[in-house]
C-alpha cells in the first residue's frame, strides 16, 4: 500500500500536460511501475537493471534490494553497452535510495569495467549515452578506458550529434524495428531526464518524438506494422510480442500490457521518465478513422565492401487502416539477416509476408569486417536459422516490390543466383489464426481475418502448400516467381464474397521472358512492374523518389532536418536545425 | 653460510632476469572465443601473452573487445603496444597492463596497426572505412582515403583496407591491401593510387624481408600472387594450393626460399622455392584447417606460431613437420606475433 502511495505521489509531482491523454498515460505507467514494483518477486522471478531501477526507486527497504544489485553488476549477463546505460540509468534514478557504498561501488564500476561499444545503431547509442552521463555525473574523473571526465563527455556529445544530425538528415539505419526500438526509446528518456546541457536535454526529447512518430504512424493496436530493418523471427510471425508493443502500450495505448517478455522491461525507464509525448503523436498512433498512405526514406546500414555506396536508399510505403495495414520496402538487400521486407498486419495481430530464405557470405561481408568465409558460421552461433531453409526473415538480392495502396507485388528473379547460392524457393506465412483460407479455381490464395480480406495469387512457380503449428507455409519453386497480394477490408468491399468476386475479376498479365507483371486489380487501377526496374501505375511511372516523411500526418525533406507533423490542422515542426519545437492551429 | 646463501639468491635472480631478457614473447589476438553475440555477454577475447613458447597464457586488458592485430613499438621492449579492435586503437604503456582507447567515435572496427620503420610516433591503421594515421603516437588521427573513396572508385571495397605495408626500400611508399585490390601511395598516404589486382579482394599483403621488391598478397579466393618487382607487375603462385583463400604469409627470416601461408581450411602451406610452388598440410592440427595468422621465430625460425580459426594456437618446434596445442582452445586468433 504504501509502495502504490509512493508511486501515485511520483506520478502526481511529474503531471505537467493536459489533461485528456495525461491520465489514461499516467494510469498505464502506472500500471507498469506497479507490475515491476509488486508483482515481480525477488528470489523467484528473474531481475535485471530495469527492475531493481522500479523497486529501489519505490521500496523503503532498499537493504534488501543491494544484494540483487551486487550479483547483477558482479554478472549482468548482457552486453557491455546494455550494461553500462542500465547501470547509469539504475544510479540516475535511485540515486537518493542508494547508500553512499554503492554510489561509490557504480562510480567504480565505470572505472574499472571495460565496455566494449559493439557494431550496431542501438549498440552505440546506448554506449555514448552511458558515457555522456556518467562523465557528466563525476566530473575531474579519469575512466575505464583512461579518457577523462571531459574526453569521454566530449565524445559522446559529439556523437550524439552526429547520430541526431544522420538520422534526421538522411533517415534511420536501423530503422522500424520492433525489437531495437526498445534501445533507442529509453536511452533517450534517460538523456531527456538526466542531461544538464539545455541543448542536449531538448534533443533528447526532440529525438523521442521523432522516433515514437515514426512508430506512430505505422502503429496498429499493439503492432509495428510493415516493413523493419531487423526482426526477429519469432516476433516476424507474432508481432504482437515484440518489444515495441510495451513502448506502444505506454504512449499509445490500444492494447494490454504483456511483460512476458524480459526484453519489455526495459519499459521502465520511458515509465519513470519526465518526458511526455505530444498528444498529436498519440492521435496519429490511434486514429484510423480514415485510410491513408505514407511513404519514408531510410539508410541501409554501412556497406563496407562489395556497395557502390555507403548508404543507399530504403523507400518505405505503408497503406493504413482501422482493419489491416500493409507495408513494404523496395526489397534487395538493405540490412543483414533480419530483414522483413513486407506484410500485412491485421488489427488482431495477424500477419501475413513472404521471404526469400536467402543467405551469403557476400551479404554478411557487405556489413562485417570479419572473414566473408566464416562469417555465416559465426552468425549462426547466435541466430541459429540464418542458413535456413526454413526462416522468417532475411534479406534476398533478388527481391523487388512495388506496392500502391493495398495492391502489392513482389517478385523474385532466382534465375539470377550464383553458383553456391542455395534455395531456389520463397516462403509464405499466412497463419493458422485466419477466419477463412481457400484457394479459388483461378489461382487466388484467399482468406479472411475479422473485417480484413487477403487474396495472393503466385505466378511463375510451382507451390507446396505445408501445415505448421502456427501457420500454412507455402513454399514456392521457381526461377522467376511473383505474387500479387490484395488487400481490404469490410470499410472497402462490404462483404467478403464481394472481395473474394473482385480478385476473380482482376486482370493479370505475367510476361514471364520478361519478367513483367501487369495487373489491374480490384481497385481498378494498373500496376506494371517489371523485374529489372519498371513501375508504373495507371501507365505513369512510379518514382521512388520521395522525403524522409511523405505522407498525410508528416512531411520531413531529404537532408532538411525538419520534420513537420500534422493532425487535423495541427502542426508540430521538429526543427533540429535549430533545436526548436513549434506547434500551431488547434485540433479541429 | 648465510651470506652464501645470499649471493646464491641474487644469483638466482639475475639469472632469471636475464634469461627473461632473452626470451621472446607471443602475442596471441583474439577476436573472439567460441559463439559470440555482439550484444551479449561473451567470453574473453583481446590480447593473451606467453612467455614460456607457448605453454602458459596471460591474459591482458580488455577482455570482450573483438581484438584484431598488435604493433609492438620499436626498441620499446614490449613496453609500449597498440592494439587494434572493434572499440578502435588501444594502448598500452607499461606492457599490456592497462590500455587508454586513443581513438574516438571516427574510429571503429579497425583491422591493422603499423608502425612507421623511421618513425615510432607515425602509426597507421587499416579499418573497414579506410586508412587513419596518426603522427603523435595515437592521440590523434586523420583520415587518409583521397583516391580510394567510394565516390573516387566506385565501390565501397576501396577503402575496405586489411593491410599496409611500408615500402622498406622507400619509407615514403606505403601499399595498402583493400577489398578492391592493391593502392599505392608515395607520400606516406597522402594520396592513393590503384596500383594493381583492381577488383581483387586482398587479405593480406606483405613484403619480404630479404628483398624489398619482393611482395606476396593473399587473396579471398584468387590464391596467392607474387610481384619481384616492388609490385609493378604479379603473378599467381597458386602451384600446390589446396584453397584459393590466403589469409596470412610468412617468411623465414634467415631463409629467402622458405617461406609459409596459409587461410581458410588450407592447413598450413610451405614454399621452398621462394613462393613459387606449396605444399599443405593439416596433420596435427587437430582439423583445425583453417588458419589466420602465422609468426616464425626471428631467431630460431624452426620455431613457427599459427592462430586458427576456433581452434586456438598452435605451435611447432620442427619447422612444421609437427604440432602441438598451445592453448586458447575455442578461440578465433586473429593474429600472433613473436617479439
């Protein structure tokens, strides 16, 4: 009783904005704190960083809590970076409840403890933001990697600025990913929270909202939708069990709280934070009263050899709406490993996407240093599928897609893989969960998931159609393969019979010399798509060519670094030229 | 009695101070050990040192760092080291006991460190994103990739660089092995210019220390080539190969003719005729055929070091008519050094 008082107190001194969204907001961070601080049982249930932040910040009995702490930092079980921003984190937060031995034992900690920076987006944000506050909170100090105080603070500041200046000038490289959005959303809480300098705190929260509309905009009660740089294949075939649910839950609501998974816990630290998002973000993650498209521009991930170019472009393209969403990206090899290139997700957590189970030494080496020769043995230590045959996300070279609205077309030129190349097939999960699954007399796979409809047809391959515990995996032979995937919903079509009599009607024309579709679907426009770089759409051709952020609730130019929100004649500019924030027009 | 005693106890010691003196140390450099997760809590890698020929390893500093390749400063002793690893360019002062990262967030993955020969304080190094050099022994670096940029080249592999050799005969010469061939520059990387095996990814590249014309690169799968000429014109030398995958050479310091290389499940391969033809062979190596670095004793040249792939060190006494485990089992050794 007296830990939910000490919570509610917390809550209360932290309300600074309006009324309507704060309290459901501060209910469900409520509801989170009150979860890590009660429910989680000490001796029984396993604890991280996150968890001892919730209850030593909350307990009265901290005692109690130190030994937990002591085992921890003695073996966190976790990679230097996670660990030095966790550790940073737990000190920032609970440092009033800590006995000064182990303020002492923390600082020490930095001193002695080497961190490795690791080699990816998140890995490095997490590694510059521990070092920033750590430095800035023991200044004249000389650290673990014999850099002072001000070297260490310098260097990370200058990270961070550089990262911030990159990814609202170029977009992100590690982008949309509903595992890692839970290592940048909540690093950068604690920078919002913590950092002194004016300047950096606004970026920090700049950042935040950057990155949660990013989300925003492709969020579905509870799911990430479309595509993601790095996915995990477990959370690919159930997105609602990926990390950003929990970040989805706290600022966007829409959806039940699940700490199953330990890698949520990292919730906490946004839940103790001050910052608190604008209420036009959590309006665009949450209204989907009418359809709409919404294109971004992003980077691949540092090509170190076999690229023309360091950091190509990824063009992304989502079709919203209050039943399903489908997303896509222009498919070929844009991360390593985990890529998911397109599907469709409905608004009960369904999915539904194809992947080329393609792997290579060249892929691999593209964006590791090590030996090409070993490196698919070394990435199958820690991935375990990434040879495959059978796995749920990748990347493929021979990928392409064009999607326009909710028609989409993939196809797949696997005559063009090399010798020493292996599977010659793509698989496709439609899951076990669909209300309907048939396969019509013209060649359409279709089926049904509450008001949202789906039809895929395959051209130019051969199919075996597999029932799995979780899904119907369709496995399709070819050298040139293409699906056309269709997309609506009971707002589009009415009936499902309707839907399911429109495909029937579409007209397709699969030049397969060629390798070129055109199709004319249900919604009545053509698309012609051709494998070696054709899109047109209604006899125009389809450019990809657009902004960071193209679409009705954003627009953000190549290299402008601003990026201006809009919701019903709302706007918000994020200025990082300038590190403002403007917001003009009320909500209509 | 006593002062007997005495005298018989700073014998002692002298005798051991000065036969630790003559010995020479092995540095192994370990990339990683068994499965590695980048964000995860990993076992120990970094720099391990033996002072026994191999029967007993220290390790020092860092322990998960995805450590590369060390430079061991010239007439230093083993007291000043670099090196090289994910985090960037670490070093050391007082013999591998502790270690200052003295590059920043520029610097990363970094593949290769070199010493200047006519300058200790001239360092270069070789990184996924091309070459950085600094002239105040590592506390700054400038980036020097005018003339393998991707914008230059065409192709992110230019600056893709796992070796630098300094032109002995000409100090000012420096080559660089990239992912996108062999460059040259001439006025200690200033600039680059494509000198030869344009689109080949190099390994390793390495000059001999019996005739500075003399060069050997290893390729990622076109063997091995030879230049006698500085490196104006190469041939392949891939008679006796078992694969087309070379990740290190080494020479025989006292034998021009002998010299050994070896890369992925090649086991080891030894010329005896100056590099021209190879024999292979994985007996004692426990299948552990592939191979990443080789260091021959400078003295006694019998005495021949490899790290593997997985499988630790290997050390033989006989000029590698056998082999014995040395330790590090499971390890990645990325690199091994006799100094």
């Amino acid at each position: 009783m007296r830990r939910v008082f000490l919570i509610f107190v917390f809550l209360i001194q932290s309300l600074n904005q309006s009324e309507s969204f704060t309290s459901e907001f501060e209910l469900r961070r409520e509801k989170i704190l009150k979860f890590y601080v009660d429910s989680v049982q000490l001796g029984k249930d396993k604890v991280d960083f996150f968890i001892l932040t919730a209850k030593i910040k909350f307990s009265k009995e901290v005692k109690i809590l130190l030994p937990y702490l002591d085992s921890l930092i003695q073996n966190p079980g976790i990679g230097d970076m996670f660990f030095a921003y966790q550790l940073i984190g737990l000190y920032l937060h609970c440092k009033e409840n800590l006995p000064f031995e182990y303020r002492d034992k923390i600082k020490n900690v930095f001193k002695t403890r080497t961190i490795y920076r690791g080699d990816t987006e998140n890995h490095w944000l997490m590694y510059y933001v521990a070092w920033y506050l750590i430095s800035q909170e023991w200044e004249n100090e000389i650290w673990s990697n014999l850099k002072t105080s001000s070297e260490n603070f310098r260097e990370a500041s200058e990270y961070i600025n550089y990262w911030v200046d990159g990814t609202t000038s170029f977009g992100q490289m590690e982008f949309d990913s509903p595992t890692y959005i839970i290592t940048f959303v909540p690093p950068l809480c604690l920078l919002y929270d913590f950092a002194q300098d004016t300047l950096m705190k606004k970026m920090a929260q700049m950042m935040l909202e950057y990155i949660l509309f990013d989300y925003a905009v492709e969020y579905l009660k509870g799911c990430y939708c479309g595509a993601h740089s790095r996915d995990y294949p477990e959370l690919a075939v159930n997105p609602i069990q990926a990390q950003s649910q929990a970040i989805g839950y706290l600022y966007f609501g829409e959806t039940e709280f699940d700490p199953r998974s330990m890698r949520k816990n990292a919730v906490i630290f946004c839940a103790l934070s001050k910052f608190k998002l604008p209420d036009v973000i959590r309006y665009i993650a949450t209204d989907r009263q009418f359809p709409y498209e919404h294109k971004e521009r992003k980077r691949v991930r540092n090509v170190i050899r076999y690229g023309r170019e360091r950091n190509p472009a990824v063009y992304k393209y989502t079709y919203m709406t209050r039943n399903y969403c489908v997303g896509s990206l222009q498919g070929g090899i844009l991360q390593p490993i985990q890529q998911h290139s397109w599907d469709i997700t409905f608004s009960n957590g369904l999915t539904i996407f194809s992947v080329h189970p393609y792997f290579s030494e060249i892929e691999l080496g593209m964006f590791f240093p090590e030996e090409v020769k070993i490196l698919p043995e070394l990435v199958d230590r820690a991935h375990k599928v990434y040879r495959s045959p059978d796995k749920w996300t990748s990347s493929s070279p021979y990928e392409r897609i064009f999607q326009y609205r909710g028609s989409l077309i993939v196809l797949y030129g696997l005559f063009e893989m090399v010798e020493g190349e292996k599977y010659r097939h793509v698989n496709i999960f439609i899951p076990r969960g669909v209300d309907r699954f048939e396969i019509d007399t013209v060649g359409w796979v279709i089926g049904k998931v509450e008001n949202g409809y789906f039809g895929i047809r395959v051209l130019g391959g051969v199919y075996e159609l597999k029932l799995e515990e979780t899904c119907y995996r369709f496995r399709v032979y070819g050298d040139k393969i293409c699906l056309i995937i269709e997309v609506g919903d009971s707002d589009e079509f009415g009936d499902f019979d309707r839907f399911r009599e429109g495909l029937k009607s579409s007209e397709v024309d699969f030049d397969f010399d060629i390798f070129e579709v055109r199709y004319k679907g249900i919604r009545g426009f053509e698309m012609r798509f051709g494998y070696f770089g054709s899109r047109y759409v209604d006899g125009v051709e389809y450019k990809l060519n657009w902004g960071l952020f193209d679409g009705r609730f954003a627009r953000s130019d190549l290299k402008s670094k601003v990026i201006e929100i809009n919701y019903k004649g709302k706007k918000r500019v994020l200025n990082f030229n300038k590190l403002t924030i403007e917001e003009t027009q009320a909500i209509q | 009695m006593r002062g007997f005693k005495f005298l018989f106890l700073l014998f002692c010691i002298l005798l051991n101070y000065s036969t630790a003196l003559s010995e020479r140390k092995i540095y192994a450099v370990v990339l990683i050990s068994g499965k590695m997760i980048v964000g995860a809590d990993n076992s120990l890698s970094g720099l391990f040192i033996s002072s026994d020929d191999g029967n007993f390893w220290i390790h020092k500093g860092w322990g998960n760092i995805k450590a590369t390749s060390i430079a061991i400063e010239p007439n230093s002793k083993g007291e000043v080291l670099y090196l090289t690893a994910g985090n960037g360019v670490l070093k050391s002062t007082d013999r591998g006991e502790t270690w200052r990262i003295m590059t920043d967030w520029r610097v990363t993955e970094v593949l290769r460190v070199v010493i200047h020969p006519e300058n200790k304080n001239e360092i270069f190094i070789a990184t996924p994103y091309g070459v950085f050099k600094s002239v105040d022994s590592g506390w700054s670096w400038e980036e020097k990739n005018d003339g393998i940029k991707p914008e230059e080249t065409g192709t992110t592999s230019s600056t893709f660089v796992s070796s630098i050799v300094i032109d002995r005969g000409n100090p000012s010469r420096i080559l660089i092995g990239t992912e996108d061939g062999i460059y040259e520059s001439l006025n200690r990387g200033e600039r680059w210019k494509a000198l030869a095996l344009k689109g080949i990814g190099i390994r390793v590249l390495v000059q001999s220390p019996h005739n500075s014309d003399v060069l050997f690169a290893g390729t990622e799968s076109d063997g091995i080539f030879k230049s006698s000429d500085g490196g104006k014109s190469w041939k392949k030398v891939n008679d006796g190969l078992t694969s087309l995958t070379i990740y290190t050479i080494a020479f025989d310091p006292k034998n021009d003719k002998v010299i050994y290389s070896a890369g992925f499940k090649t086991g080891i391969c030894v010329s005896n005729d100056g590099g021209e033809t190879w024999k292979c062979s994985e007996k004692g190596l426990d299948g552990f055929n592939s191979i990443h670095s080789i260091a021959v004793h400078p003295d006694k040249p019998n005495f021949i070091v490899i790290g593997t792939i997985d499988g630790g060190v290997f050390i033989s006494a006989d000029g590698g008519k056998t082999w014995r485990h040395s330790g590090l089992k499971g390890a990645i050794v990325w690199t091994v050094h006799i100094e």
